[in-house]
C-alpha cells in the first residue's frame, strides 16, 4: 500500500488560518516524503457538523492548491467500518456501558483525588444487578448508556512525534460511543486512518496528548501506529490559539481585506519557515504552482519550533 498523509478538517465552521496551515504542513510532510497526500471530512458530530462546511473546506483547500490524491471520504458515510471495530473491542473484553451524566463526571472529577478531563471509572466494574438497574433508569429518561474503553489500569504508552521527541500519555476509559448513538473521535480516527492506510500524521500540538490512546487503540485493532509530526500552533496577538470563532481569519474574511489566495498560501509557508514565502514575485505564480515550488526545496527542519504571532 502507497504511504499516505492526511488533512482531516472536522465541518464545524469556516476553517481559520490555522486550519488552512496545518493543511499546508500536512501537504509538505506527505509530498516531501512520496506520499500520496488525502484529504478526510469528520463529520461524525451530528450536532455540530453541517454540510456547507464541508464543501466549503474543499473549496477552500483546492482554491489554495491542495486536492485530495483519492476521492475525499466522510466519516458520516462509514457506519459500518466503526460498528466492525467496536465489535473487535467488544470480543476483547475492552468495552463497557456508562451511565454517568456530564454533571456526574464533572462532580467526580472536582473530587480530592479526581483528575479533570479523566474518567474516574465510576461505571468500571459494577455487578450485573446494578448494571441492569442503571440501565433500566436511564430508558425512563428517554437516554442510552455511553460505550467506554475498558483500558489497562496504569498503563502508559509512548509514541515517537518528529517535533517533540517522545510523548508520554497514562491510557483512561474514554468514550468509544456516546448516549446520543455519535461516534467518538478517539476511535473513528483511529479506524479511518487504518483503513486509508495512513501512515504520517501531521496536526497541531493541541492534539498531542492524543497520540499515544489513538497509537495503542491501532496496536490492539491490529494495526501499525503512524508517524506523528505535531506542529506548533498559529496564535492571536493576544498569545491565544486560533479558533473557528475567529472568523476575521477565514478565507473568504482575508480575501475581503485584499488577500489573494496566493498571498494567504505564501503566508502560510512562511510560517513554516520557508523563506520563498517572502519573495513577492511568486504572487504571479497560480497556488498549485507555488505548492510544487515549496516541494522541491521546503525541508522539515525549517518548521519553526513555537508558536508562530498571526498578524494580519
């Protein structure tokens, strides 16, 4: 199977700067490795995903060059590849049903030893009787349990990422399904990029803490772990993260101030330490041109090695 990157933008709103960055970078890694590069729609969240952002993300990324090398996949559309995983989880014992709310989590969390963003385990080892009482009271609420990993206790798994060497994480009991039926993240990503055979990860640093659940889930799913590159993130003059809220730094906001889509690709490989990307006469040069410029002579090590100040 052909090595292969990826650009997977979630349809949540227009996609920001950041977002059109990150492209880039996930472009240059795939292509600068003979990588077939795919662009992926993660849609799974019903309750936040809409349509027209979806084509806007293509639009937005064949506007400044990139285009998927296979047809573009969404995970809306691949039901049947998560239930088949999910089963795989179930034979080995790994799943369980949980019937907290958010607010029970939250309470358990604020506890003396509870830990924020890690399930405490509440639901972990309940007997068979208070399984089916639990059960039995959220179908009066109208509710569903969630679907949580069984993860190994206290075991820590390490990856490898090209920007920032090892990356330690403790494994914790996250959620495969939630109440409402969506698929979670950690597993639908972990499922697509074994099935497109993705082997080259490339995303930004607030999805590093990630990496080493979705590597040992690949592991215990049969698969080989892919190679992670997580890069420093654009931030605001206010030193904060871009975010879809900010919408003065999408596209169609850019090209509104005078942007061309040249100019907003040539920014971005200036933020990823290329130096052509300051050469004016590339403006001339259609996107898809400037990309196979930055090809042929952008290396790994001109990424810069902090968060990069987006000015405007």
């Amino acid at each position: 199977m052909t090595s292969t990157g990826r650009f997977a933008p979630s349809p949540s709103g227009r996609m920001h700067f950041g977002n059109l960055r990150t492209a880039v970078a996930a472009y240059l890694f795939a292509k600068t490795t003979a990588r077939d590069f795919l662009v992926r729609i993660e849609d799974i969240d019903t309750g936040r995903s809409r349509p027209e952002f979806a084509v806007a993300s293509l639009e937005d990324l064949a506007a400044l060059g990139m285009v998927s090398d296979k047809p573009v996949v969404y995970q809306s559309q691949r039901h049947k590849l998560y239930e088949d995983a999910l089963e795989q989880l179930v034979q080995k014992g790994l799943v369980y049903e949980c019937y907290c709310s958010r607010a029970d989590i939250a309470a358990a969390a604020s506890a003396p030893h509870g830990k924020p963003g890690i399930y405490p385990g509440t639901c972990r080892n309940l007997s068979t009787t208070q399984r089916q009482q639990k059960r039995a009271e959220l179908v009066a609420q109208g509710r569903k349990p969630a679907l949580r990993l069984r993860a190994p206790e206290n075991l820590e798994y390490t990856v490898h990422d090209a920007i920032l060497g090892d990356v330690t994480g403790m494994l914790h009991d996250f959620v495969l399904r939630r109440t409402d039926g969506d698929w979670a993240y950690q597993l639908v990503v972990v499922v697509d990029d074994l099935e497109q055979g993705i082997d080259q990860v490339v995303r930004g640093t607030d999805l590093a803490s990630s990496a080493p659940v979705q590597a040992w889930l690949t592991e215990t799913l049969g698969g080989t772990p892919p190679e992670y590159a997580h890069i420093p993130l654009v931030i605001n003059t206010q030193g904060q993260r871009l975010a879809k809220r900010d919408k003065s730094v999408t596209r169609p906001e850019l090209k509104a101030l005078g942007w061309t889509d040249q100019k907003i690709l040539l920014k971005a490989l200036e933020t990823l330490g290329w130096s052509e990307g300051k050469d004016s006469g590339l403006l001339e040069l259609d996107t898809k041109a400037i990309l196979e410029r930055a090809v042929q002579n952008w290396e790994f090590g001109m990424l810069p090695k902090e968060p990069v100040i987006f000015h405007g």
